[in-house]
C-alpha cells in the first residue's frame, strides 16, 4: 500500500501527487474556472483516485459553506422508484464538483415544515432540493422568507419568483388526448391522482382545456380517496366496467395507480387495448414490461435529478432566479399496432 494510501487524504497529497502547488489544488476543487481544464482534470484525477474528501469543518470555516446539498423527500406511497432516480440524477451532475448530497425524509407527515426548520436553524446545508411541491407550499414559504438558496421539483403559485424544475404536464395531457383521438377514442377519463401538489390542478385545468378545445367527452376523478391506495384503484377499475356510458379511455399520471385500475378493470373482464386504451405517465420500466403494447408518456427522472442539481448550484452561485424556472418535455412511447 502506497504512503498516500495510510493517511487521510490532503491537499497537500494531490500536490505532491500532481507537481502543483497548494494553492492551485485548492482552487481546482473550488471549481476554479480561471485554470486550465487540463489543470482541473489533473486534480480531480488524483482526488477522485486516493479518495479526497474536503474536510466539511475547515470548509465551513474558511467559506461560511458547507459543500452539501439537502434533498428534501415528501412521503408519497404510490411512487414507483422515483426517489432512487431522482437521487442518481441528482448524483451524477455533481460529481467534479464540491458539492455533495444529504437526502433528508419528511420528519412527519403532519409537520412539512419541520425537515427544512432543521436546516435553517443548523445551516447544515448550503441549499435545499424539495419535492411534491404544493400551491402554497409552506417550506417554500420558509426558505423564500430566509433567503435560502432552494429549487422545487414543482411550480407554486406564490407572486414572487423562485427556482424549479417541473414536469411539463399540460403537454403531457394534450399529447394523451391527441393519441386516443386518433385511435378513435371518444370517453375519455383523467385518473389523476391528488397528492397536494400543484401539478394535480395543473393538469386538471390543461386536460379540461384540451377536451373543450377539441369537442371531446371527458371526465376528471373528483373523489380524493380513490386512489388513497391500490385496493381501492382496483374497486375503482371494476366500477368503471359497471357504467352504463362506458369509458374508452383513461389518462393517469401514477403507474402504481395504473396497474391497479387495469386489474380492476381485468376483474371484469374488460381487456387493455380492445375494450379501452390507457395513457399513463412513465418514469421506470414496469408499464411496459408488463404491458409491451402500452402506450406511454415518460418523465426522465435522472434527467431531472441532474436539472435540479445545476439549478440549485446556480441559485447559489447568484444566479438571477427568473433564469432557473425550467420545464421537462415529456416522451412520447407509442406502442401496438397503431401507426402514426
């Protein structure tokens, strides 16, 4: 084992390792920009090759900053998988540079606010990721009210500005729509599942918007509960095949939902893609390993781990905020044996 190998790791070891100066290696990991790429490939080359690990202490001394980032995770029981590619996305844009990540669960369901007090009273963090972010969403409300750096997985509807990243879900819609019409399509359901955020009223409004505008049949699910959990999906899926004006078509922004309501609708004897057609939002590979002929819509959840990341690294590096409120397009999975 190498002498570099048998200590902890120093500065001082990559500027050994590298022929560089102290000062030099220090700013490569600051992400200095005014060196030469091959300087700062060289650095973290060697920092990444005997396991360099800033010391967080000295850091926060130094520059006020930790070098950490928090993703705060709302409880949500219907996701299939979204929290391990939101991480890995987010993961993969930081790597080369400072930054590390934190994930912090929701403390209690009952007190949203109490993950985000904790890092604003310990500064333990240098900005906040959130997700299942609501209208009026109270931890915004903190961090906008303490001027802590922060990006939402989500949009609100509070007047001043403030960093997102967001599923483009009115495209999402019309995109569904468009596809079952042409499919001949004419009842078309929206399943949308409502789990407080402002994405669910979002596509709401878009969906009845795009049914008005293109003359069609269409129905939103109002009742809260029906998709609380995947029993009463299912209920839901054998109460759909009972109607006396059958539905041809489903929209639904939850795969877990999804599954649920087409064994529901199994039960009875109804089949997917001869009976009715369901569009559902995609963001792993269950739909369509389950169901090849399925049509999708996908939401790329790496893709939008890795965007909140650089956002909430340019809000703390002060970038202007109004720059930092982005959209993810949605990808369109058509599948079967209906050509466009």
């Amino acid at each position: 084992m190498s002498s570099h190998m048998q200590k902890r790791p120093t500065l001082k070891t990559i500027a050994e390792m590298t022929g560089l100066s102290l000062s030099t290696v220090s700013l490569s990991l600051r992400e200095g920009n005014n060196l030469k790429k091959t300087t700062r490939d060289k650095v973290a080359k060697a920092a990444a090759q005997i396991g360099y690990v800033p010391n967080r202490a000295g850091v926060r001394l130094r520059t006020g900053r930790t070098n950490v980032l928090s993703l705060v995770l709302a409880h949500d029981e219907n996701s299939l998988d979204f929290t391990r590619m939101l991480i890995q996305g987010i993961g993969s844009k930081l790597q080369g540079t400072p930054f590390h990540l934190n994930v912090v669960p929701e403390i209690a369901p009952d007190d949203p606010e109490a993950s985000v007090k904790y890092i604003l009273e310990n500064r333990s963090s240098d900005g906040v990721i959130l997700t299942h972010t609501s209208a009026r969403d109270p931890r915004v409300q903190l961090l906008m009210d303490a001027d802590f750096p922060f990006v939402s997985h989500g949009r609100t509807e509070f007047y001043s500005p403030h960093a997102y990243h967001d599923f483009n879900v009115e495209r999402f819609v019309e995109l569904a729509i468009e596809r079952l019409q042409r499919k001949g399509r004419k009842n078309i359901l929206l399943a949308a599942v409502d789990n407080g955020t402002t994405n669910h009223s979002t596509i709401v409004g878009g969906f009845n918007r795009c049914i008005a505008e293109r003359g069609l049949v269409g129905n939103t699910v109002k009742e809260n509960n029906v998709f609380s959990c995947t029993t009463k999906a299912r209920e839901f899926g054998h109460s759909l095949a009972q109607r006396e004006i059958p539905i041809d078509a489903i929209i639904c922004n939850n795969e877990l939902i999804a599954l649920a309501i087409i064994n529901g609708l199994n039960d009875k004897n109804q089949k997917l893609g001869k009976d009715y057609d369901l569009i559902c939002r995609q963001t792993t590979e269950i739909l369509p390993i389950l169901y090849p002929a399925m049509d999708t819509i996908a939401e790329d959840l790496f893709d939008a781990g890795e965007e909140l990341a650089q956002l909430l690294i340019k809000r703390i590096e002060g970038c202007d905020i109004n720059e930092l409120q982005t959209l993810h397009d949605p990808i369109a999975h058509w599948r079967g044996d209906f050509s466009e």
